[in-house]
C-alpha cells in the first residue's frame, strides 16, 4: 500500500486485516474485467477503489467526497453516529490508534503523511490521556532508572 501525501511516496505495511480487504477488493475486480493471463498486469496497476458505474479510480477529491457523504448517509440510517463522520475523521481516528498503540510521532507520520505538527494537534484534539498511557509511562521511567542505577 502506497500513500503519496506531499509527492514523497511511502511503502505502509498493511494489517492482516487490511491485506485480507484488499485481496478481496482485487478478485471483484477481475471478475469486473475478467480474468485470464492478458489482463493481470493491467488489474495488479489499476487503483484499488474504483467506481463500479465507471470502473475507473478516483481522480481528484470531488467525485470521492460525494460518493463517501452518499455511503455516510446510508450506513448512519442503522449507525446514527455516523452521520456527521467526515472523511478525514477516520484518518485522525488512525493516528489516534496508532498513538495509543504506543507508536511514536515519526512512526505515524511514515505512515499517515502527516506533519509532526499536525500529528500534536490530532492527539491533543483526539488522545484521551488514561491510566494505561500513565502507567506504560512510568513503567518505562523505572526501566530506565533501574538500568542506570538511579534509586530515587
């Protein structure tokens, strides 16, 4: 998975989570196209989101903002919390995780293509500072203390 936030591309492992998705996004595709020697190059270069009218990518934000508040309106008619989600909330929710998940600032950046800057401003907005973060961050302080010999 490839993301080119500011034209510096960036390879992003993918979750086994996410891989198994996009398997799945590519083998509708070849059924779209069809399958057969001739067209795997042509599938394996194609963006993986394409709209199923046209089968093309996406081009541009326009054309995806439309068709994410059209998807948003219906997944919040059985999700009501949905219905003001925007787009880039789901990447704040993403460097949200991925702080939680104890990853540092240049970590997240790597792979969300955010500034450092703004990766302080999503968590100051977003991170619920809680007792596990509190408690991860003297369990590392006393770690490092008692590497050092300091018994204070």
């Amino acid at each position: 998975l490839t993301q080119s936030k500011r034209g510096a591309p960036v390879d992003i492992p993918m979750t086994p989570w996410c891989l198994e998705r996009m398997t799945a996004a590519r083998e509708r595709k070849r059924a779209m196209f069809g399958r057969g020697h001739n067209v795997e190059p042509f599938i394996a270069d194609m963006p993986i989101i394409v709209r199923a009218r046209t089968r093309q990518g996406y081009a541009g934000s326009g054309r995806f903002n439309k068709d994410w508040l059209r998807v948003r309106q219906k997944a919040a008619e059985s999700v009501p919390s949905v219905a003001g989600l925007k787009f880039l909330d789901l990447r704040d929710t993403a460097v949200t995780r991925l702080a939680t998940a104890g990853c540092t600032k240049y970590e997240i950046a790597a792979i969300t293509g955010h500034s450092l800057g703004s990766i302080d401003q999503i968590m100051k907005h977003y991170l619920v500072l809680n007792r596990d973060m509190a408690d991860a961050a003297i369990g590392k302080v006393v770690a490092w203390m008692e590497k050092e010999g300091i018994k204070i």
